[in-house]
C-alpha cells in the first residue's frame, strides 16, 4: 500500500496521476483534501465535537480487540494482510495490522496522503472499494502497494459518529481475489464493530469534556468567592477601624501638638527672670482648652463607635453566625486556626442591627485568632456558640486556644485605647460594647479554665421591652 518515504518511481508516478484525469468516474484527491472537505461538511454542526475527535486517543483495551477483529479478518478471507488504517493528516497511519503470514505492512507505519493510494480513494468516496487485480487493471496497476506485492484490495471507510473519518478497515492479498459476496458482509460487520466503539469513545470524550468545563467554572466561581470574602472581611474591618483611626489620629493630633506648644510657653514664662504669670495663666487655659478638645474628639469618635443610626430588624442570631463564618473561614486558614460552631436549634430571635452585630462577632473572632497566633505548640481553634441566656437573652461565646487574659487586665479589656499588641489600637472590644449594650446585653472575657480565653455577649431577645 505505501512505504514511508516511497521512492521517486512511485512518487513520479503518484504525481503523474494526480495531474492526470483518473480513468475510472472516481476523482482522486488527497487525504488532506479529502479529511478537509468532510470536515468542512461536517463543521457547522459539530464544530465542538471536530475538536474533540481530533484529540481522542483510542484506548489500549480497544486496540487490543481491534486486533483479534483483524487478525480473525485476515485468516477467515485466507489474506495475508488486513488493516486498520487511521488518518493523521497530513499521514495515514498503519493502527493495527493483521499478525499473518507475509504481511508486508508493519504497525504505526506511516505514509504521505496524495500518493493515490487505495485508501484514499475509500475515505474520499466513503464507499466500499474492491480492485480483484490491479496489475490487470489499468486505474490500479501503478498504485504503490503493488511494489510490496499487494495486488487486490478490498477496503470500507471507517467514520466517527459525527461524520469525520477515522480511516479505513481493509484487507489485501498477493493474488488475484474476487472476495465474495460474503466477504463483504464479513467486512462490513467487522466496519461496524469499529465505529460502535467509536461512538462509544466520542461520547465519553464528550462527557469528559463537560465535566472538565464544568469543573473549572466551579473552581472559578469558588476563587471568585474566596476573593470576595477576604474583600469583604479587609473592608468590613478597614472601613471601622480605619476610618476611626484615621479620625483620631487626625482630630486629636492638633490639640496635642497646641497643648505641648503652650505648655512649653508657659514654660518659658515662668522660667524668665521676672515671671510672666499672666502669660502662664493664658497658656495654662490654653491647655485646658484644648484637653477639653481633644476629650470631645474621643467622644465623638465614641459616639461614631456607637453608630446610632441604627437599623434594627428582626434576626436569628445563628444566620448571623454562619455569614461571619463563610467571610472568616478563608481569614482563619490563612493563620492556621480551625474554626467551628455549636448553634442552639430553636433559639429565639433578637431585634438587631445585622452589620452591627457581624461587626461583633468579626471583632472577637478577629482576637481570638490574634491570641492563638500568639502561642505555639499546641492547636489554634476557635470555636462559636450560640445558646438562650435566662427567660429573655440569648448568648454568643466565642472561644480560644490563645493566650488567655492576663489577670491585671481583665478590667481594662473594654477601655477605648487599651491594648496590648503592638500594632493594635485598643478600639474593638470597646465598639463592641457599644453595639452589645445598644442591644440590651452585656459582653465580658474570661480566661478558660484549660488554655485561650472565652469572650461572651448577651442580647436582649425579641419582643422583650428594655430594662
Ligand atoms: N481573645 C483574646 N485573648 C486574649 N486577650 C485578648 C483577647 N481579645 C482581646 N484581648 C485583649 O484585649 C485587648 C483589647 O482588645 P481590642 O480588640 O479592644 O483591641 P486590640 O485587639 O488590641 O486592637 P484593635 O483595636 O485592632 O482591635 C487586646 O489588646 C488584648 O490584650
Ligand atoms: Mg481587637
């Protein structure tokens, strides 16, 4: 049928004949030309499924009954060479060939397409084709096989499901062969066989295919999420405490650089020869003046803290939970600290501030996970819990594996300014607080009895009038 690099005899005469008119109705073209006009054909309706044939590798299992099917081929039409042929353009390649006596072809095998061999021919007709003698006829007689003593053929084109050709199963013989009519069926059932495995193969590349789209759009959306969340827990937390920060900073800074620069007049006043004590009395009022400034700035920045724009509705204290969990869980495996929750089911509802109340939560799980950071050697939890508190509260606890609470500070914790990180500012147990208290509960931090600390805050329950 084709050697891999035919010699120039065959190639001349392989061009001639694609120059020449063909003496039989059949035009002869190249397999490329061929696979491009079924691919053309084919293109609008399966313009997903060419891309997927292209790339589908026909497994070793299939390979191997596609061997018994050939080699069965070869010994019942008693021929020395039945093949499966498959198209690689710009090759066609030997897939599998028969194990029988005097089969010139060997396996992976590949040949130039446009060299007018039988195959061509099949694949571009899509129909069967049968030469009993090729050295008598004169379409055939210079065909490249018959260099390697292959003088008839019989061959079927084999398809993908979609219309594309895989390539050609044939048989060829070293003799003049007629192949009867039984032959032929044999041929076809055997064709038929193929192309059911194929159909087989294409619709699991197809589902393949689904679900790697699928799988990389849900990875997207949860990178998305997880983009969104650590957005959302940065700017949640930047926007109060930031903002805050950005307030006093810029609000008390001005009263205390006026305060140090009267008190060193005052100073000086006192200090001449004669005292000036009237200008030292000015500078002393000055002073209280402005302290008296700065302290209104703390509290308006407390009443900031407070929020008292309020928007209270009515909540179950767990949903508020979950949402703070779902933006926190990515915050906490960053730092290596597990989280988990012990919701009470049934716990009744507050009248409450959502934001507020997530500012809360995010504020002592934002701790919780500071103080674990703290230690080593043992493992970083924290753990939420939610459970009724008396006749007419409900009760948030959020516990740790942290350092726990010194004893000398368990009075300071929720003092405005009172911290003991360096870079921490002393305002989130204090705007917690707030927010606690302007919903009818207490908060407080204990040590545990083990390790860490539990900070815990109660809520009025709904439908209770404040006390
Ligand atoms: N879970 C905890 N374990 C141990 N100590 C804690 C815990 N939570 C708070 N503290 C102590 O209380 C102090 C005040 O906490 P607070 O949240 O008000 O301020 P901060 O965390 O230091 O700074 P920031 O204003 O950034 O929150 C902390 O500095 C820390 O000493
Ligand atoms: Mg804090």
């Amino acid at each position: 049928m084709f050697r891999l690099v035919p010699d120039s005899d065959i190639l001349a005469r392989a061009l001639l004949r694609s120059c020449t008119p063909p003496a039989r109705p059949i035009p002869k073209c190249s397999i490329a030309s061929v696979s491009a006009v079924f691919h053309a054909r084919n293109e609008a309706e399966h313009v997903s499924m060419n891309n997927t044939v292209e790339t589908i590798q026909v497994p070793a299992q299939i390979t191997e009954k596609w061997q018994e099917i050939i080699d069965l081929l070869a010994e019942m039409l008693h021929v020395p060479s039945a093949l499966i042929m498959k198209v690689e353009s710009p090759n066609i390649r030997v897939f599998v060939r028969s194990e029988s006596e005097g089969n010139p072809y060997e396996r992976d095998e590949r040949a130039c397409l446009n060299t007018g061999l039988y195959c061509e021919t099949v694949m571009k007709t899509r129909q069967l084709l049968l030469v009993p003698d090729a050295l008598a006829d004169q379409e055939w007689n210079a065909n490249p096989d018959i260099k390697l003593g292959m003088i008839s053929y019989m061959g079927v084109p084999v398809a993908w499901p979609n219309g594309d050709i895989f390539g050609t199963i044939c048989v060829l013989d070293a003799k003049p062969n007629a192949y009867s009519e039984l032959y032929r069926k044999l041929l076809f059932q055997c064709r038929e066989v193929l192309q059911t495995d194929l159909k087989l193969l294409q619709a699991s590349a197809e589902l393949e295919l689904k679900v790697l789209e699928r799988t990389a759009e849900l990875r997207r959306s949860g990178e998305l999420l997880h983009e969104a969340q650590t957005v959302l827990a940065h700017a949640t937390r930047v926007t109060t405490l930031g903002e805050l920060a950005a307030s006093i900073a810029h609000e008390v800074s001005q009263p205390l650089a006026a305060m140090s620069l009267n008190a060193t007049v005052g100073l000086c006043s006192l200090d001449l020869e004669n005292p000036d004590l009237s200008e030292a009395r000015d500078a002393l009022r000055a002073i209280v003046m402005d302290g008296n400034r700065a302290n209104d700035v703390i509290r308006r920045v407390r009443a900031l803290a407070k929020m008292n724009d309020i928007q209270k509705m009515p909540l179950d204290i767990n949903d508020v939970i979950k949402e703070v969990m779902l933006i926190f869980r990515q915050e906490a495996l960053s730092h290596g600290v597990s989280l988990s929750q012990e919701l009470a089911s049934a716990i009744p509802q507050v009248l409450g501030d959502r934001v507020q109340l997530q500012q809360v939560i995010m504020n002592l799980l934002m701790n919780g996970i500071q103080a674990t950071s703290a230690v080593t050697g043992r493992r970083h939890e924290l753990r939420v819990r939610s459970q009724e508190h008396g006749p007419d509260h409900i009760l948030v606890a959020v516990e740790d594996t942290g350092t726990g609470i010194e004893p000398q500070n368990v009075d300071r914790l929720f003092s405005a300014f009172f911290s003991t990180k360096l870079d921490g500012l002393g305002i989130g147990l204090s705007i917690c607080q707030s927010i606690v208290e302007q919903h009818g509960g207490n908060i407080w931090g204990t040590s545990n009895s083990g390790v860490g600390s539990t900070f815990q805050f109660t809520l009025r329950a709904r439908g209770e009038t404040s006390s």
